[in-house]
C-alpha cells in the first residue's frame, strides 16, 4: 500500500509553464493537469499539460471536461483564480464541482502567480497539502 499524498513538487521548468499559461489567458482563468510521479509522500510534477477553458464565464470560472488530454493517474489539476476579489484556495463552486482527487489554486490577480495552493480530496472535505518547489524543498508562496 502506497504512503498518502503529503504535498506535491513542482520543478522550476514546469512552475514557468504553467506561469506563462496563466499569464498568456489572463484576465481569464486558465488550466490543466500536471503529470505526475510518486516521489515518496509526495507527488512530482513530471509534465505540464495545458488544456482550453470551456466556461461560458472564463473570467469567473475554468470549466474543462476531462477527457484523453488528461494524463493517466497520477496526476493533478490546476486552475487559475485571476481576479482580485477571488479567493487564493477552492471556493465552494471548486469544491463541488472539481472531480479529480488532487487539485492546484494558482491565485493571478494580475497575471503573475503569487500563490500556489494544493488540496487533496478526502471522503468529505479537501485537505490541503503544501506546494514546494522540487530544486530546493523549499515552500512556494502561498496567500
């Protein structure tokens, strides 16, 4: 049996892309899915996967439909929150609606990341894990 998901590693390379993706859709919310690998406790982004905005209010919602662009499990999703009103973790529309087990806020207000915040879901609620930067282990910053 696999040790639980403690925290999720993003390496520098992946961090910039997914960075330039939000800031490339800003002021719409952007999104994807991380490729993943076990690394112990903790799951290391391996690959950067993009995906378009389906929302018919892409400056207030990321909507997608999870489909053979996703890669396989593990792996997590990641949307941006990029208006300043917005709040920096899931709201309780992400919390309902979001079907994957593990999930990133890239909080944007003004097209640059300033925080990142991960959730894992559990029978009832999501937990949060924190994010670190692969390189150093160090925590990447989180509002």
């Amino acid at each position: 049996v696999p040790w639980p998901v403690r925290g999720v590693l993003i390496p520098p390379p992946i961090r910039r892309s997914i960075e330039r993706h939000v800031a490339a859709a800003h002021p719409h919310e952007a999104g994807g899915f991380l490729r993943c690998a076990r690394c112990g406790d903790r799951l290391r982004a391996t690959g950067h996967v993009p995906v378009v905005n389906d929302s018919p209010s892409p400056r207030r919602r990321f909507e997608t439909t999870v489909d053979d662009r996703a890669p396989p499990p593990p792996r997590v999703f990641y949307h941006s929150h990029t208006t300043p009103e917005s709040i920096s973790g899931l709201t309780p529309v992400d919390r309902r609606s979001i079907p994957e087990p593990f999930a990133i806020v890239v909080f944007a207000p003004r097209e640059a990341a300033l925080s990142y915040r991960a959730f894992k879901r559990n029978l009832l609620r999501w937990r949060e894990l924190p994010v670190e930067s692969s390189s150093t282990r160090s925590r990447l910053p989180r509002l």
